[in-house]
C-alpha cells in the first residue's frame, strides 16, 4: 500500500515538473522569436536609411560634380631625368 502511494505521489511530481517546463519552454520560444522579430526589423530598417543617405550623397555629389573639370591622376610611371 505505501509502495503504491509512493509511485503515484512521484508520478504526479514528474507530471507536474513536465508540464511547468512546457510552459517555461513555450514563454521562452515567445521571448525568443519576439527578440528575433524586433531585431530583425531595426536591422532592415538601418539598413534602409543608411541605403538612401548614401544614395542621396552620390546624387548630391555627382549634381555638383557635373559642373567641376575632372583631374586626371598623375601616371605612376617613375619619370626620367
């Protein structure tokens, strides 16, 4: 009769252990898959005001380059005395 108390008062232990770890593991899939949302998310959006910032100074440049002569660079040819 003990023997029989004791395996089931251990049965509910391990079944009650095994369902708070679903729950702990289903908070931390939440957590985890918000953190790689968000992060995600702020990285494009980095990435597209960086895109148009270098694409608004490279009109910028070549729009007051258009009027400016361009230099040629020197030969790098040692020269002869």
């Amino acid at each position: 009769m003990v023997e029989y108390l004791l395996k089931t008062l251990l049965l509910l232990v391990v079944a009650g252990f095994v369902s708070g770890c679903a729950h702990i593991k289903e908070a931390g899939r939440t957590i985890g898959h918000t953190t790689r949302d968000v992060t995600r998310e702020i990285g494009h959006g980095t990435r597209d005001v960086a895109k148009e910032i270098g694409h608004g100074t490279r009109d910028a440049a070549n729009t007051v380059g258009d009027g400016v002569k361009k230099v040629v660079k020197p030969s790098t040819a040692p020269a002869e005395y």
